[in-house]
C-alpha cells in the first residue's frame, strides 16, 4: 500500500479491515458520499485475516498438526 507522506498504513489498513466487516456504510461518516462519487452502490463482501508479522519467523519454520511445514507469511495466511 503506497501513502503520501504523513499518512499512517497502519490507520489506513485498520479502516479498510473495518470498512469490510460487514457494516453498514450509512453508519459511516463520508464513506456513503464516498461510494456514491465513484459510482459504487454496494461493498462486496470480504473475508478478513489478521496476521502478526513479529510472531511469525522465516528462519524458524512452523510445524503445524499432522506434521506440516509453513516457512513463509503467505504458508501461514494458507494454513
């Protein structure tokens, strides 16, 4: 995700998990009059995951039940 300068990824990103939970957007400030500028009528629907980066080591491979391996972020998003 490419931001300009002084704006936090991390508040962007946690608005974007929020903006797909499920919610409705008339209960969003702006985000109806967002949509409506951009000819969107409905959000689809999304699947969200939460991965913690500093929890999950490349060097240090996971062995899951059943005796599989996960060495990378994305073996771990699959799993």
């Amino acid at each position: 995700m490419q931001t300009n300068f002084g704006v936090s990824k991390t508040h962007a990103i946690l608005a974007l998990y929020h903006l797909f939970s499920g919610i409705l957007v008339a209960g969003l400030a702006g985000v109806d009059a967002l949509m409506a500028a951009t000819g969107i009528e409905r959000l689809p629907t999304a699947r969200r995951v939460v991965l913690v980066g500093n929890e999950i080591s490349p060097g240090n491979p996971s062995v899951k039940p059943y005796g599989t391996v996960v060495r990378t972020l994305w073996g771990e998003l699959a799993w």
